[in-house]
C-alpha cells in the first residue's frame, strides 16, 4: 500500500509512485486539463505545507510509531536529510558519481566491460544507468545506443493502445529506479520491457507476413 511505501520504502519507490501518478493523471484528464492544473495546484500547497511543518510533522509521526513500536526507515531517512542536507544523506552515491566520472575520464572513454566499476571500487554499481553504460560499453556503447533506441521505438510505436499504457508504466518505473540506483544487468522489469517489446506476438506474427 501506499502507506507502507510511505513508512518503509526508499526515494526511489517515493518517485516512482509520483512519477506513474503524474503520468496517470496526465493521460486520465487530456479532455479535461483545468481538472489537472487543480489537482497539481493542491499536491504544490501541500506539498508547500508539508515543508514549512516538516519537522514537527515528521516528529510526530515517528513519536506515535515509535510508540507502537514500528521503526520507519523512510521518516527517519527524512528527518535526518532535513535536518543534514540532502547531499549528506545519499548514501555515499555523490561519492560514487565523482568516481564514476572520473574513471571514464581516465580511460578516454574506452569500454571497461562488465563488472569494472566494482573491481575498481569495490561497489557493485555506481547507482547510475548512464555512468554504468558509458564504463561498460563505452565509446563504442554511445554510437550504438542511438541504433538501439530507433529499434526498439519501432516496436513499441506497433503496439495497441493498452500495450503502450503497460509500456509506458515499466519505462517511467525502470527510468526512475536506474537513475537513482540498481544496475541495468540486474534489473529484472528492464529486461521484461525488452522482451515485452522485442517479441510481442502481434508483432514478431506482422514481421513474418
């Protein structure tokens, strides 16, 4: 539920959930955007109130959990960024974005290969697709990837209207969590989008007539 989303999950299931709202509400009133412009007018005021009370709210609420003896990662995660900064609060990601940065600098962009990143820095991942592409596939990567892109929007401009919606859904999911963690190898909804648009049936049937 939301509410354990709220309580337990990290930011990235944070802007994934707001990110396939706002796409939801986009598609859900094209017909009608004065209904949309309302209801992003209320998330900004509360959104607003929220961080003028953050402190007291955020207190509170992990007072009464505490009380019931639940311990919200989330809440705490949230006091702490407010009350440190958001860059001390990223879990040494900034740390490893300089790394990443600089390793791709180092080696003229020339591709590393798969699993680089972590011999050189001992974490699995620099919590970013596109640094992580670049390392691993690298000069050679960038002017393949435009190829890639047409091919697969080739696929996916032949779906049907609701293969798009559940397209469009995994994308918004798989764009957000990649750019805030994860790797591209191991992220299970990317391949189920790549397999959903590379061998869809009506498709792949189309192709052979």
């Amino acid at each position: 539920s939301l509410g354990s989303i709220f309580m337990f999950g990290n930011r990235a299931a944070w802007a994934i959930c707001g990110g396939i709202w706002l796409y939801l509400s986009i598609i859900s009133n094209k017909k009608s955007i004065n209904k949309f412009i309302v209801k992003c007018l209320i998330l900004s005021i509360s959104i607003l109130v929220l961080y003028n009370n953050f402190i007291y709210i955020m207190s509170s609420l992990q007072s009464f959990l505490l009380r019931v003896n639940i311990n919200s990662y989330s809440i705490n995660k949230l006091i702490n960024a407010y009350n440190n900064g958001f860059i001390t609060t990223m879990s040494g990601r900034d740390e490893l974005y300089s790394v990443a940065i600089e390793i791709i600098k180092n080696n003229n962009l020339k591709p590393l290969g798969i699993g680089y990143f972590r011999v050189v820095t001992g974490s699995a991942y620099p919590h970013n697709f596109i640094l992580e592409y670049i390392i691993t596939f690298g000069i050679l990567g960038l002017v393949v990837l435009p190829f890639i892109v047409w091919y697969l929007y080739k696929k996916y401009s032949r779906l049907k209207s609701e293969k798009k919606l559940v397209s469009n859904l995994l994308i918004i999911f798989i764009i957000i969590r990649l750019s805030m963690s994860s790797s591209f190898f191991i992220e299970s909804m990317l391949w189920i989008l790549l397999g959903f648009l590379i061998f869809d049936r009506e498709i792949c049937n189309k192709e052979i007539e």
